[in-house]
C-alpha cells in the first residue's frame, strides 16, 4: 500500500451529506472520480449535494437515512449494495449539536444526541464493517470534533459524545491491524456550517440565553467547508490515522498536548475577544 490511496473508481458512502462538511467531504471525493451514496435526512439538500457532485460520469445515490433508527441503519448495507458493487470508504459525519450547562439538560437530550452522534456512528460501522473488509483497501472515517480533544463548559452532552466516538475509532484501530480496513479520526475547528444555527438548547435555557450562546458559538465558524472536505479527503488519501482541520484545531490539539488538564483555561486565555 505505498504511496496515497488512490480513490478513483472506488465508492463510498457519506452520512450528513445534504449540507455543511458532509457536502464539502462528497464534493471532494468526487472529483477524484469516487462514486458516492448520499445519506442524509434531508432529501431536498440530498439533491443539492447530487447536482454538485455531477459532470464527473460517476454513479452517485441518494439515500434518506436517519442514523438514530438502528432498523434503517441495519437494513442500508442491503440498499447500497443494490446501486454499488462493493465499498471502500465509509464517512460517519451525520451530527447534531446540544447547547447548554449539565443542570440544564434532560436525559432526552442526552439520548437524542448521543443516538446520532454516537450510537448512530456505531450502528453504522457494525452495518458496513463486513462491507469494507472484502476492499482490497477500504477505509473508515469517523467525524470526532476539537470538542473531542477538549471540553469547554456548555458543552457536556457534545464533548461526551465527540470523546466518546474517538475512543471507539482508536480502539478499533487496534483491533483493524492487520486487515485491510484503516481508521481515521477527524477533529474538525470552527468550520462555517449551520450547526450552531440548529442546534438543539436546554429545556432550562431562556431564549435570550439561547440566542447569545448560538451568536457566541456561530462567531468561531469561519473555516469555509469546501476547505474543511479537501483536507479531510486529503487525510483520508494519505491513510492519516487523524485529521485535524483549521488553525484553531491545530492550535488545540497542541495545548491539549501540553496542558491536560488546565487546556482549555488556555484556550480560553488565548481566545479573541
């Protein structure tokens, strides 16, 4: 396996793909030639995805998937199978976000983020996983967060479950030596997507609070998607093992390196106001 992953001809499937790093992440695949099945609940973005993605002469599927129904997710490998011959990537990037403090979080909140973010990331690797070993050489990239590497106040429900999918990836990374199957982790910064704009807050936030926490939090998007999915299909072509993506992640990884346990106390110190 010398050399980059050449990923003409090969095919791949990408969760959250209607809008945002999903979009970005197809977009870039296909121009180097990999045909695509688009999974998303949004159908309409679906087809947005589909049309930048045309004029390459691939085979390219859209799929209305929701990632929190384990029967759905079970049944997709069948699906895709019947419109592709085999699979070689799989991007688990379909998430969702959750504002506010622990006090202010119900246990719904925690089960309605953790069964996308999580769970659904799970459900869809257990689905694929036998998918991906009959590639020559296939690779599974699952979408963490720098709030996978930190953990700010606001965020107990997001950054459990960031950490929690790049403690499953690195575990089976393990468990993947020796078979054709690579991982790939990526921890994605402030990336300009609608994330922040659709998350979900609190029941126990008003919705002052909740607004100045959503203008707060769109404030640090700034990494243009398109540059977000060429350096993560880049990592994914260079068989990285993780992919960090921006400045601001770059910077993070580094002082969460340095610093465990006061990081982010840093990061906070280092912040523009």
């Amino acid at each position: 396996m010398a050399g980059q992953m050449r990923l003409a001809n090969r095919r791949a499937v990408v969760t959250g793909a209607a809008s945002g790093i999903g979009r970005a992440i197809a977009v870039s695949l296909a121009r180097r030639r990999c045909h695509l099945a688009l999974a998303d609940v949004n159908e309409a973005g679906l087809a947005k995805t589909a049309e930048m993605t045309a004029g390459y002469g691939l085979r390219v599927t859209c799929h209305r998937l929701d990632v929190s129904d384990a029967a759905a997710v079970a049944a997709f490998p069948d699906v895709v199978r019947a419109e592709h011959p085999r699979l070689d990537v799989l991007v688990n990037n379909a998430g969702v976000a959750l504002g506010g403090q622990f006090e202010h979080l119900s246990d719904d909140d925690f089960e309605w983020l953790f069964g996308i973010n999580f769970r659904g990331m799970v459900r869809m690797t257990r689905a694929f996983l036998p998918l991906l070993k009959t590639s020559d050489e296939a690779r599974l990239v699952n979408l963490s967060s720098v709030f996978g590497l930190v953990a700010p106040p606001g965020q107990t429900a997001y950054a459990a479950s960031k950490f929690a999918v790049r403690g499953f990836s690195e575990s089976l990374r393990q468990e993947l030596k020796g078979t054709r199957v690579g991982v790939t982790v990526v921890y994605p910064g402030g990336v300009a997507t609608s994330i922040a704009a659709k998350a979900r807050m609190g029941a126990g936030i008003s919705p002052e609070e909740a607004a100045q926490g959503r203008a707060a939090f769109e404030k640090a998007l700034r990494l243009p998607p398109a540059v977000a999915g060429e350096t993560i299909v880049k990592g994914i072509e260079r068989r990285q093992a993780s992919v960090l993506v921006g400045s601001d992640a770059h910077l993070i990884s580094l002082v969460e390196r340095l610093a465990t346990v006061s990081s982010w106390s840093i990061i906070e110190r280092l912040r523009p106001k």
